[in-house]
C-alpha cells in the first residue's frame, strides 16, 4: 500500500503508463462522492496508452464499488477485453 500511495494523477504516473488498460467503474461506487469526478474517469482521462472504460450499472447488477452483483458479467467483460487486446 506504501507503494501505492506514491502515485497520484498530478504528477503524470498515468501518463508513462505504456501497455494498455482497462479502467472499470461503477455507476454508483459509493467510495467516490457524486460531486467530484471519480476515481477511475480521472484515472482514464490520464492515460495516454491504449485503454478502454466499462462502466457497470444498476440494471446490470454492477453498480456498486468491485460490482458484487454482477461477478460473473465483470469477469466475462474483463475476460473479453483480454482475449482481444492480448
């Protein structure tokens, strides 16, 4: 976690990432506040290398933070977008 810690999207980490990236975000991630732009979106917004964004929602089950509703989708997504950028 110490490690973790060090990076931050003001000081461009995000930027020198090279290898693509997937970002997945909850509609309704109770961990960011609904007045500032999450997490993950700010994450996305600073990458420079190839990425994509999947965004799960209420009616899919995925909403919450992790998507505890909708494993199996976020798995069977994340799992896509490996056999296709791998």
């Amino acid at each position: 976690m110490a490690e973790y810690a060090r990076y931050n999207f003001y000081d461009r980490s995000a930027e020198k990432i090279s290898c693509p990236v997937l970002v997945c975000e909850a509609a309704a991630d109770l961990l960011y506040p609904a007045t500032e732009e999450p997490d993950p979106r700010k994450l996305y917004q600073h990458l420079t290398a190839p990425k994509k964004l999947l965004t799960f929602t209420e009616e899919e089950g995925g909403d919450a933070h992790c998507h505890p509703g909708a494993l199996r989708l976020a798995v069977a997504r994340i799992f896509d977008w490996l056999d296709d950028t791998i």
